[in-house]
C-alpha cells in the first residue's frame, strides 16, 4: 500500500439513472484526493446512461455495461474490478460530502486502518439537504454494533479490498447490511472518520421495500447474532423505524 496515499476504488453502479448519474461523475472528479480509481458499472441501460458514461471515459478508468442480476451482483463486479486499497460505493445519485472528503480521511501520519466510517447526509431530488440519517454512527464502531441496526450505511463506509467479500446475493435489498458485519469482522482496526462522508438521495431499494427489507436484515441478524438477541434487537429496530417514518416522512 502508498505510504503516502492509498488508492481509493470509487464504484458507482448505475441502471437506467442516466437523471441522476451525471452528477454523480462530476462530484467524484471534482476531489482532489490524488490517488482515486473510479469504476461505473452499469446493468445495460437503455435511458442515457451510456452517452453520459462516453462523455466522460477519458476520466473513468474501468466501466462495463452488461446485464445482471440486481444492484449486489452489479456491486460484485465492482469488487472484482477494483484494484485500490479501498473500495467505496458511491452510486448514482449519491454523492462525495465534500471534495477535499478523502485528504482529511488518510492524513500522511496516520498508520491505514482496515475500515472507515462517518456519517451521511439525506438530500432530497434538488440536493437540498433534509437532515443527517436517523441512525448515526457509533463512536466505536464493532462487528456487534449492527445489533441495534444499520447504524452506518454502505455510502459512508470504506473498505480495505483484501476483507471485502462479495455480496450475498441471496438479499435483494439489504445484502449490504450482511456484507458490512462480514467486514467489521474481519478488521484489525477500524477508525471513525468524525465527519459526514457522503449524501445519500432520499429514496433508494431499500426504502421501496421496506417489508422484505427488514426480513432479509432480520435474517443476517439471526445468521451472525443467533436467534434470541435478534429477535430482542429487532422489535425496537422496526418500532423506531416505523415511528420516525410516521413523525418525520423520510429516514
């Protein structure tokens, strides 16, 4: 790994988002962190999305277009064409917080930690912003962390390449809750970044398939915390969810 500054794998994956991709490329070319491989991979779109993805290739350096089967199997290729030491999902529509973001996560001094994280900013379809996500990071984020929820999500999270698996695609609309407590797991060390890493648009899977998609996270939970203390973690889980939703309309 750079001593000085490690490669950043920023994927994004895209399926006929040719409204919302471009702003997407723009934020993640304007950092002005040096060393960042950016990945597109697209599920074979037929809006925009490829006349957007060639007007910047030049600046890309890997994008495909091919069919899958879902947004994680299109995560999965990004995994398998990363060549960074980090992989960080940025999909389309989501954004970078701010765009020195990466220079003040690995400052020259620090000694690489496995995984970081931060916080995320909800903004609604004008980038406004609504309001930090209802569930906040922990000071000290742990593999158990996850029992009370997703309390850090997949856009404001980096991974070190060598622990991130692939997505168990088996979970159509929370796998990345699986995969993150399979990483937290694997990591030696873990840094909180204390700053907001990404936005996050209002509106994703996940929130479109509410029902299934706290099934699936009930699923993980059972598989990694047994059956008992998911149970006892999940009904509060999905009472605050629902009563947040109720009082505040988005989360």
């Amino acid at each position: 790994m750079n001593q000085e500054y490690p490669k950043v794998s920023i994927i994004t994956v895209v399926y006929n988002a040719g409204a919302l991709l471009e702003k997407t490329i723009a934020n993640v070319l304007a950092q002005s962190y040096a060393n960042i491989e950016y990945l597109i991979i697209d599920g074979a779109s037929t809006d925009t999305t490829l006349e957007i993805i060639r007007k910047y290739e030049d600046k890309i350096d890997f994008w495909s277009s091919e069919p899958d089967t879902g947004l994680y199997d299109a995560m999965n290729k990004g995994i398998k064409a990363a060549t960074g030491d980090y992989v960080w999902f940025i999909n389309a529509g989501d954004t970078i917080y701010k765009t020195n973001t990466c220079e003040n996560i690995f400052k020259p001094s620090h000694k690489w930690s496995d995984i970081y994280y931060g916080d995320t900013m909800i903004v609604d379809e004008a980038y406004q912003e609504i309001g930090l996500r209802r569930l906040r990071p922990p000071g000290q984020l742990t593999w158990k962390s996850f029992q009370k929820g997703m309390l850090v999500c997949h856009q404001s999270i980096l991974v070190k390449l060598e622990i991130a698996d692939l997505f168990d695609l088996k979970y159509k609309h929370s796998a990345d809750f699986d995969w993150v407590i399979k990483a937290l797991k694997k990591t030696k060390s873990i840094r909180n970044t204390q700053q907001v890493l990404s936005a996050f648009l209002d509106g994703g899977q996940s929130k479109h398939n509410i029902k299934t998609s706290l099934k699936e996270r009930f699923d993980s939970m059972k598989n990694h915390y047994g059956l008992i203390i998911s149970i006892l973690h999940h009904i509060p889980i999905a009472f605050k969810f629902f009563w947040f939703y109720l009082r505040k309309g988005w989360f």
